[in-house]
C-alpha cells in the first residue's frame, strides 16, 4: 500500500468515526479526546493527500471547527472556522455556507451572539444558492439550531 493510498484511507476512515462520536449520546471523557484527535488526524491525513482539494480542505476545516464546538473550545473552533472561511472563498455556496456556520457557531460557543448573528447573517443567503435540496435543508437546520 502506497503512502498516497494510506492517507486516502486514514482521513476517510477518521472522518467518518469523528461523524460517529458527534452523533453519540454520552459521549465520555476519553470519546471527546479521541474524536478531537481523530478530526486532526482525518484534516492531516486529507490535507496530505496528493488529490486534496479545496473542498476537501473547507469540510476537514469544517469538522474540526465542529468537534471543538461541540467540545465547549471557542478559541480552538474558531481558528479552524477562520481557516474554513479562508479556504472556502471560492467554493460553491454549500461549502461558504458552512464556512459562515462553522464560525457563527464558534462565536456562539464563545459567548459573542452578536458575531454569531453576524455569521449567520451571512449564511442565509447563500442558502438559495444550493441547488441541492437536501444540503439546503442540512444547512438551514444547522443554522437554526444557533438561532
């Protein structure tokens, strides 16, 4: 097995067990730890690959993000939200929609409801831009959870 192919597989493999501890109810101590490792271990496995591309890197940003929300860390949430909003730039308005969830939802954690509504403010427009019913409608429930 190549390099190339054990990066494929690792960020794959992590990003979908990251996927499986947030959706667990009671969640322990040691689970919280190792979905934290695993996001960073899926992002450097993904932003290793040799077929990485930006949108690739906005969805591992976008998890991280997600895992130290979750986890209570809004200084840690923000810096990835910061990096996903960076790369996402250019990206379609699913991925920049995210982009603007990911630190809406940062700021939310942190205290800061006026940034977070900001981030929010930002998202909704962009949410008549995805075509993709289903990916409109995952967006939109994120986006009201914060609300």
């Amino acid at each position: 097995m190549s390099d190339q192919d054990i990066h494929r597989k690792c960020s794959v493999n992590c990003f979908n067990g990251v996927w499986d501890l947030l959706d667990k109810d009671g969640r322990t101590t040691e689970e919280d730890q190792l979905m934290r490792e695993m996001a960073h271990a899926s992002l450097f496995h993904g932003m290793s690959r040799e077929d990485k591309k930006p949108m690739n890197l906005s969805i591992g940003f976008w998890q991280v993000s997600r895992v130290y929300s979750v986890l209570g860390q809004a200084d840690a949430a923000a810096s990835y939200a910061e990096e996903c909003v960076a790369v996402s730039q250019d990206l379609n308005a699913f991925c920049r929609g995210y982009a603007c969830e990911a630190a809406a939802r940062a700021a939310k954690v942190g205290g800061d409801e006026s940034t977070c509504e900001e981030w929010i403010a930002k998202a909704v427009p962009l949410l008549e831009e995805i075509t993709d019913q289903q990916d409109r409608d995952l967006l939109a429930t994120d986006l009201d959870s914060l609300a």
